[in-house]
C-alpha cells in the first residue's frame, strides 16, 4: 500500500509539472503574438514628451555648433488625431546662414511631424525668416505732392 501511495504522489507531482510546463509555454506564445517579445526599442505610447525630444535632437544633430539657439513653440505645437503626428514648431537662431551682411545669426522657422506611433521623425522644415529687414526705411512723407 505505501508504494502505491508514493506512485500516486510522483504521478500527481509530474502531472502538476507538465501543467506548469504548458501554461509558461502558452504565455510565452500568447507575448510574442501581443507584440511584448518582438518590439525590442519600439515605443507603446508615445508622448508630446518623446515627440519633443526626438525633434530638438534631431535638430542639433543637423545643425551642429551653427545652431546658437533653439525654442519651442508651445502656442502652436499639437496632437493630431487625424494623422496620427505630434506638430511641433520651433524657432532657431543659426549663425553663418545670415542673409543681412553684418547679423551673426539668422533666424529660422522650424516644423517637425513626429509619428504618434513610432515616435520616429515623418517630416522636417527649416524655412528661414526673411521678413527681418535690416536695411532702414525711409519715412513716407506722404504722396507726390506731401500729402499724408
């Protein structure tokens, strides 16, 4: 009798192992078809703060030490549900890019589309402001004949 009870306990013993065995095995599966296991260094959620980050480094990584200062946009910088894209603008000040003899820096408009999803960079614009005028302006002193 006592041999028959040390068998049912072996018996039970391996059985619970074999079920241990398959639910580490279905779990891992289960993972790895969630997406958990294959996307080593991929975003789940990304942030206005990753967004922000990528576009800033990405920035000084093109520009270099020409790039003298970078500032964020708050007012105009989004979500967007449609596209799925973070929109961040920035301004920057660039030295050596001047358009007027004598400035040291210029400054530029700067516009990032950053994926929602991957938090990688889609699109990038640097458009250099050229409203400034540094030349001086004559005072109108009206028309042909003075007249205001």
């Amino acid at each position: 009798m006592p041999q028959s009870q040390k068998q049912k306990n072996t018996r039970a013993a391996l059985l619970m192992a074999v079920i241990i065995v398959c639910v580490a095995v279905a779990s891992w599966f289960y993972l790895q078809q969630m997406g958990m296991g294959r996307s080593k260094g991929a975003y789940k959620n990304v942030t206005f703060t990753d967004a922000l980050l990528e576009c800033q480094s990405y920035t000084r990584e093109r520009y270099g030490d020409s790039l003298k200062r970078l500032t964020f946009d708050a007012h105009s910088s989004r979500w967007e549900q449609a596209g799925g894209v973070y929109k961040l603008f920035f301004t920057a000040d660039m030295a050596g890019r001047s358009a007027a003899p004598g400035d040291e820096t210029s400054e530029f408009f700067i516009a990032c589309d950053i994926s929602g999803r991957s938090g990688k960079l889609r699109d990038y614009d640097a458009l250099q402001n050229k409203a400034q005028k540094p030349e001086a302006q004559r005072m109108n002193d009206g028309g042909l004949f003075g007249w205001p």
